[in-house]
C-alpha cells in the first residue's frame, strides 16, 4: 500500500510518477494491472478535483481497487483504457465500465473508497429549527460514507441558518438539514409595505404562513381583512405590490 493510503502497486505508482508520458500499456505487466492503475488514476483525479472545488485543505483517501479474476484472460490495451466518469464524490462502493476501444472489451470494476476531510461540524446537537451561529462551528478531520455525497464544507454556508433536520455533533452537515431562517412565523405581527409606480404605503398585518426570504406567504391586512401574498423582507417586515 502507498502512502498516499491508495492501494496500487508499487511498481505502477513509482513508474508512473518517474514517467508520467508513459501509457498504462507501457506500465503494467498485466491486463488487471493496467485496469486497476486506470482505475485509480480516475478516483483519485476525482477526489482531488472535489477537493479543489470545495477549498478544503486536507482530504486524504484510501482505495480498494478489485479486478474481476477474468480480467486475467483479456489482451493487454495497446492504448489508454476509457473509465467512465461519475458526477458527485465517489465515496463508499463505486463501480465502474472501463474499455478497451483498440481491442473491444470491456468490464465492471468494483472499488471501495475510503474518504476523510477536515469540514465544519457542529460541536453540539441542533435540533429542528434552531439557527446556528459561529459558536457552534469546529473543523474536524470527519470519515465520510456514501451518505456523505451532498455535505457543506463552506462554514459560511452554515452559519445564521437554521435546523431542518437534527444534526448530530461532530457530523457531517448536509444540505438538507438546513435551510435558510424564517424570518416570519404564523401569527407574527408585520408590517406590510406595499409599492406601485412610486407610491409607497405601511400598514399593519397578521402572517398566516411561516416563510424566509424569497418564499411567498400569506398574510391579513388588519385595516380591510383582505388575505394577500407578500414576501418576507426581514423579521416582522414584508412587502407586497398592488
């Protein structure tokens, strides 16, 4: 096993660093280690790339690579094997197609990836509609699983939202666990400011519905009794147009 925690040999990882122009035909003494080196250099190209699109400064990752044993009975590839891509951290059990289009074969690799990153967590449980502040945020190196795929890794993404579903301590935080606050509850009293070609007027209301920024919700005029649909502007103030 590398270093890195990948497990490839290493004859293809040393090779393949010293003679980066190199194809895999040309580094790999057999078909299931030309497949199992393809395999890896796709897994880990991917990790990485998440890795620099979610700005986290340490992830380390382990892979198990399992050739199926009829791999043995293929022709070596005398070009680059295809692997195809998947959208989304491959994390857990992935599998894969990879070709030969040269010689027409093709097969299912299974791999086992093993994936830890330093993220933000929650140093305490926060149950449903609690909102979360700078206080309750840590870094910790977490072992992500398959469940894993949607999580926050931008603590500002985080912090001043509020709980949607439990979130445990020193978890991941997914993203449907939290959602933007509601900035008006049913039965709140707000000031409905209405506008219209550059006529502006407030008046007292009654929210019916709970909402946060950009959802509609209904509220009463207090003055008329009418229900309209107005839209949360901040706490206790939302607008509307006529």
């Amino acid at each position: 096993m590398s270093s890195n925690g990948i497990s490839i040999s290493y004859f293809l990882f040393i090779v393949s660093c010293l003679f980066p122009q190199l194809s895999a035909a040309q580094t790999s003494h057999t078909t299931p280690e030309q497949i199992e080196y393809a395999l890896q250099q796709l897994l880990s190209t991917e990790i990485r790339q998440w890795q620099q699109q979610a700005g986290l400064k340490q992830v380390d990752f382990m892979l198990n690579i399992k050739v199926p044993s009829g791999a043995k009975r293929l022709p070596l590839c005398p070009k680059k094997l295809a692997v195809d891509a998947a959208s989304g951290i491959p994390i857990g059990n992935v599998q894969r197609k990879i070709s030969c289009q040269e010689l027409g074969w093709s097969l299912y690799v299974r791999a086992s990836v093993a994936v830890t990153a330093t993220i933000p967590v929650l140093n305490r449980v926060l149950k449903r509609g609690e909102l979360i502040t700078a206080a309750d945020i840590e870094w910790k190196s977490i072992g992500l699983g398959a469940r894993d795929k949607d999580l926050i890794t931008d603590a500002k993404q985080i912090v001043g939202q509020q709980v949607q579903r439990k979130i445990r301590r020193y978890k991941a935080i997914k993203a449907v666990q939290v959602t933007a606050p509601n900035w008006v509850n049913i039965g709140d009293r707000v000031i409905i400011e209405a506008s219209s070609n550059g006529f502006y007027a407030k008046m007292q209301g009654e929210a019916l519905e709970a909402g946060g920024a950009g959802e509609a919700i209904r509220v009463r005029n207090l003055s008329s009794g009418k229900v309209i649909f107005a839209y949360p502007l901040a706490p206790g103030r939302v607008a509307t147009q006529f």
